[in-house]
C-alpha cells in the first residue's frame, strides 16, 4: 500500500509592494511522502513571492512535465512556471519551451552553489529563465514554520520578503543568479 500525501492547510496573507499586490489567499498543499517541510515551505515561498488570482500548485514531484506552481491564462497557455530545489537541466528546458516564463527557486546552501556552478552555462542560454536563490538559514527558518494549519502574513518590498506566524518571522532576501 503506497503512503498517501500529508494535507497542510494555509491562510497565507499577502501584502506584496513591489508589486501593489494585497489578497489573502486559502491554500492546501499536499506534502508528497518524500518531501520535506523545507521543501514544502519554498514551495509556499513561491506562491507568496509570484501571487497572482491564477496562481496555482501543480503536481510537481509526482508529475515531470508539472511544474511546482504555475500561472496559466484562460486558454491553459503557460505563463508562469516555478520550480523548487535543483531540477535537472534538460526538464528546465523543456519548462522554457512551454511557458512564457520560468523561474528556479534553489535552496540547500553548498549544495545549490555546486548545482549553480555546474549549470549555470546551460541555463545562460534560456532567455525566459529567471533562477533565485534562497540563503540556507531562511529555507530552514520556513522549515520551522510548518504546521498541518497555518495562519501567515507576508510582507514584500524592495526584493525582500518577511514571512511572519503569531510567533515568529522569517526574513528572507533571494539572492538572484540570473
């Protein structure tokens, strides 16, 4: 019998002033058994830092040709792809063939740097491809916030985001590779 995915729900509340973009959202996210809270928690990252009414969870682990979250207009074209971690080059590709625009969040400290230095000449070809990367103390301070429901505010402007719960707050710069 095959382990199901662990349901987290979040009231996630954005005032976002880079963009002049203030909703509230409610979100349940499906946590695949082989995912981490850090994971999980980047992929929250994601939706706050590109919200938008469309915006909207894929499949991602369970599916390669689904991004992490992605934005689709009304014909199902593919505006926005996102993909957490350090996916691998050539699905990358494909992602900029599909959708107008893509973007990496990347994560793990030494780890992501490697996985940068490695690809970073092939991704210097994708024009549509936008990678970030988040310090590894901000990926673990996400990590920390994980409940089965949460209730968070996060804050946007000029390029840094502070993600806050009743208790704590995470402040998050993304460092931007390309």
């Amino acid at each position: 019998m095959a382990i199901k995915a662990t349901i987290f729900k979040a009231d996630l509340q954005i005032a976002d002033m880079d963009r002049n973009y203030y909703a509230e959202h409610s979100l349940t996210l499906a946590r695949h058994p082989s995912e981490t809270d850090e994971r999980m928690m980047v992929r929250l990252f994601a939706f706050a830092l590109f919200a938008h009414e469309q915006l909207s969870f894929g499949k991602g682990m369970c599916v390669d040709d689904e991004a992490d979250v992605w934005r689709k207009d009304l014909t199902g074209a593919i505006e926005l792809w996102i993909d957490v971690g350090l996916p691998d080059e050539k699905w990358t590709r494909k992602a900029c063939g599909r959708a107008r625009q893509v973007v990496l969040i990347s994560y793990g400290g030494r780890t992501a740097d490697m996985w940068w230095n490695t690809n970073k000449s092939k991704y210097e070809r994708q024009e549509n491809l936008r990678v970030l990367n988040l310090p590894p103390e901000a990926s673990l301070a996400l990590a920390a916030l994980a409940n089965r429901t949460m209730r968070l505010q996060c804050t946007i402007q000029d390029g840094q985001v502070w993600i806050t719960d009743t208790v704590d707050t995470v402040h998050i710069q993304p460092l931007q590779l390309r």
